[in-house]
C-alpha cells in the first residue's frame, strides 16, 4: 500500500524544524509558518486565536496536501506589528487558555471524587 507509516503523522524527522518561517516578499507585513506534523486542529484553534489580535488583517490556513502532515498558516498585519509577534502572541495566549481549560478540569474532577467518596 502506498499510505505512510503512521507514525509519519506525528513524528518529526530529524533535522527538520516544528515551525519554519517564512517572510512574504509581495505584501508587507505578511509571512508564512509552516508546522509540522500538525492538522486542522492546530490549524484552526490557532487561525481563530489570530483573529482576535486587532493588529491581524489577515489569518489564514491550508494543509497542502492530505498525505503531507503540515500546515500552512499566512498571516498579515498592520503596520505597528509583524506576523512573528503575532503569531507567537497568539501562541502564548492559547497556552495560558488551555493551561486554564487544564485546571478547571481538574479542579471539577477533584470536586466529583471528593463528592463520590462521601458518598453522593
């Protein structure tokens, strides 16, 4: 069969890089962030949270091909930011929201063994 192991979707091979960048050379203010091993997922959660920077005129995604596990996200910006602040904004606000997302669930999970040990 001619599918790629499994592990491809997730691995990253040796002497490639998570993220790469790349400045766009037609439009200021524009690049491209290749990831990968990563797919819609990522993709989205991280075009939606792009979306919320005021500085973000532009964020968008594409997986090139549904054999090839990266994704392309474009990004352009005003003039008082760049795509690479952005982009690692966007990044470290989603790490705080799921680091948040983490200990409500937790904390919920704690509350319903407490409960079940009291025997509710």
């Amino acid at each position: 069969m001619n599918a790629p192991d499994r592990y491809e979707r997730f691995v990253v091979p040796e002497g490639t890089k998570k993220v790469s960048f790349e400045k766009d050379t037609k439009i200021m203010n524009a690049a491209s962030f290749t990831i990968e091993r990563e797919d819609h997922t990522v993709g989205n959660i991280l075009r939606m949270q792009l979306h919320r920077d005021p500085n973000v005129l532009f964020a968008g995604y594409k997986l090139p091909h549904p054999l090839q596990y990266k994704v392309i996200v474009r990004i352009h910006t005003a003039s008082q930011s760049s795509p690479t602040q952005a982009y690692t904004q966007a990044i470290n606000d989603l790490d705080k929201e799921l680091e948040n997302l983490k200990q409500a669930f937790e904390d919920e999970k704690n509350r319903h063994e407490e409960r079940m040990k009291q025997g509710y």
